[in-house]
C-alpha cells in the first residue's frame, strides 16, 4: 500500500545518506527481523551490502538451504554461508545444563560471526535487525533473566580494532510493521509471519546433550508437525468441541497456535514395528497460545490433527518411536522445555 510504499523509499533514501559508499556487514539469522534489514538495506545500497550467515546445525530443516535460495538467489544479495556444524558440535560435546549451553552456543556464535566479519576488512558498518521492542528491553535490562532474548543475535562485543559504526535500520519499527515492510519488499508473506524460533535454536529442544543424530530427528520431527499445522483448517467441528472461537473456522492451525514444535527427549521406550520390537527416542509435541509469550496456554489441538502427525512421525522417521503432547501452561512450565 502507499504508505509502505512511501516509508520504504524513505528508509532507503536514509541508509543511502548515513552509509554513502561504504561497505556493510549483517549477520542473517534466518529470523523474521535480520531478514528484512538485509532485504531493505539490499534495496538501499545492493551489493555494499555482505550477509554472514552461520550455520550452527540448530536450526530448522532445510532452513540454510532456504535462507541461501530466498536471499542470494532470488534476491541477489551477497551471502556468505559458514558452515560451523563442527565447531558448534565440539563446543557443544559433553555439556547438558541448559543455561551452559545458552551460554556456549551464544559466545560461539559471536567467534565465528567475528572472525568472518574480519575477513570483510572493507566493511564500516555492522547492520543488525534491531528492532523498537529490543531497544526497550536493553534499556529495562535483565528484564527477562536467563532467557535474554535474542541475546547472541545483538552481536555484542564486536572488536574494538574493527571500528563499525552501526546500521539499525528497523530501529523504530514494531514486529507487525517489520513483518509488513518484510511483505513489501518481496520476502515471502510464510516466512515473515512464522513462529518466533529462539536464538539457540534446537539446542534448547535436544534435552541434555546436544548430539548431531537428534538435531536431525528433531528437525525431521519438527518439519513434519509444523506441515501438519499449516495444512490443517479449524472446522465447526473444532468450534463444537471448544478447541476454537466460531471466528476461527477456516484458519489453519499454524496461524491459530503462537508458537509449535517438537522436543527431543534423551529418554528409550519400547515399541513394536511389525514382528519386531524397538526401543527408540521420545519426542514431545509443544504448541501455545499466547499473546506476549510471558504467559501461555497448551493448543487444543484437534485429536485427528495429533494422530495425524504422531503416525508420520512414527513412521517417517526412523529413531523415534512415540510421541507425546506436552499439556502444561505457562506458568508453572515455560514454553521451551530448557
Ligand atoms: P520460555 O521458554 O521462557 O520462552 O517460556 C518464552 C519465549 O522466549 C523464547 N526463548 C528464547 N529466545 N533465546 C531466544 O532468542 C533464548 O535463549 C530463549 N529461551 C526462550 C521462546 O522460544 C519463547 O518464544
């Protein structure tokens, strides 16, 4: 619409102004708000514009492959993709507290973005998709205790010698208008309106330690369940049984639940395949209504739908072999299972 038509080519005209010729760095998460400051700054300035995108093995399936079609090749925009699986695996070995691996995967994130950003010696400018509500929530610091949101995305601490002066183009802007601006320069309308994913991505979801096997289950299990909500619609049937509002029919259950996902359990349980007997990994099923994500409700997710995506899973990917749906609302439990 006109109005976002005219506070794009404001905003560019701005970046174009405060960055001149200069080159710039941004470190793409493949979340909602680096996404649309590196589509913007790309329109803004193109190829001044280098993304790092690190790769840590944590994120959803095929989620480097997208972030790789969706900028660098229908876009255009430079991407550097690292492939730091390894570095983030080793760092990761051994380790089970939660807070511990927060910690590790935040600091470890910040040294590969680092020592990439260096190679980018030309770059005067670090961009970062900040946006209105994390400005607030770093004046009001610690707000959030041990889940500082978002913490290792901010890139803090950058080197001293490395002298970028920051770009924060989405500085005034709150989620809805960051997911509009997003629709308006071309990102797709699914990607921008997704759940939010925590920055420590599934090493939050592999209960105790975090091994490459059930980062891969996991992001299996996830895909599927996540599948199944956006291809399901909430029915009169779901209104009868006070699953939904009668103003929901229609919607799929992706857009009716704030947050979903799969949890790997580091527990075996016994199952039976044909005449065979298998022991294998759990996966718990979580998804939340919420409107601030400080408190939250369990989705009353149809049963058919929960059936639906417990024999996929069961069926589909080899490891796991029950599935359980997490029934707790925030508080007592919070929405992560770490
Ligand atoms: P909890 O589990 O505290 O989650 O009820 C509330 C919201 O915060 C997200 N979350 C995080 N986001 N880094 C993040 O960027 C984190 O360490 C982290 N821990 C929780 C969670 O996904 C939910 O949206």
């Amino acid at each position: 619409d006109w109005v976002m038509g005219d506070y794009i080519a404001e905003a560019v005209d701005a970046i174009q102004r405060q960055v001149g010729d200069e080159e710039v760095i941004l470190g793409l998460s493949g979340g909602v708000d680096s996404s649309v400051a590196a589509a913007l700054i790309h329109k803004a300035i193109g190829d001044q514009l280098t993304c790092v995108f690190v790769d840590h093995g944590l994120l959803r399936l095929n989620e480097g492959d997208m972030v790789m079609e969706m900028f660098a090749r229908n876009l255009g925009v430079k991407v550097i993709r690292v492939d730091a699986v390894d570095a983030f695996m080793g760092k990761l070995a051994g380790v089970s507290d939660p807070e511990q691996k927060r910690k590790i995967i935040g600091k470890e994130f910040v040294e590969v973005f680092q020592a990439e950003s260096k190679k980018l010696s030309a770059a005067k400018w670090l961009a970062q998709g900040t946006i209105y509500p994390d400005v607030i929530e770093s004046a009001g610091k610690g707000k959030k205790g041990a889940h500082t949101i978002k913490s290792h995305h901010n890139v803090g601490g950058l080197p001293e010698d490395m002298h970028l002066k920051l770009l924060e183009p989405l500085r005034e802007l709150f989620k809805d208008e960051v997911r509009e601006l997003g629709v308006a320069l071309g990102l797709p309308r699914e990607m921008v309106y997704r759940h939010p994913f925590p920055g420590p991505g599934l090493g939050v979801r592999i209960l105790g330690e975090v091994k490459r096997e059930a980062a891969t289950l996991l992001q299996r299990a996830d895909a599927i369940f996540i599948d199944e909500l956006r291809a399901t619609h909430a029915t009169e049937r779901d209104v009868a049984s006070g699953a939904c509002a009668a103003a929901d029919v229609g919607k799929s259950w992706y857009d009716l639940t704030s947050q979903a996902f799969a949890v790997f359990l580091p527990v075996k349980s016994v199952g039976v395949m044909g005449d065979g007997r298998t022991y294998e990994n759990v996966v718990a099923l979580r998804a939340v209504v919420t409107s601030d994500f400080m408190t939250a409700h369990w989705a009353h997710l149809p049963y058919e739908l929960l059936g639906r995506v417990s024999n996929r899973i069961i069926n589909e990917v080899r490891g796991l072999n029950r599935v359980v749906y997490d029934v707790s609302g925030k508080p007592p439990a919070t929405i992560e299972w770490e």
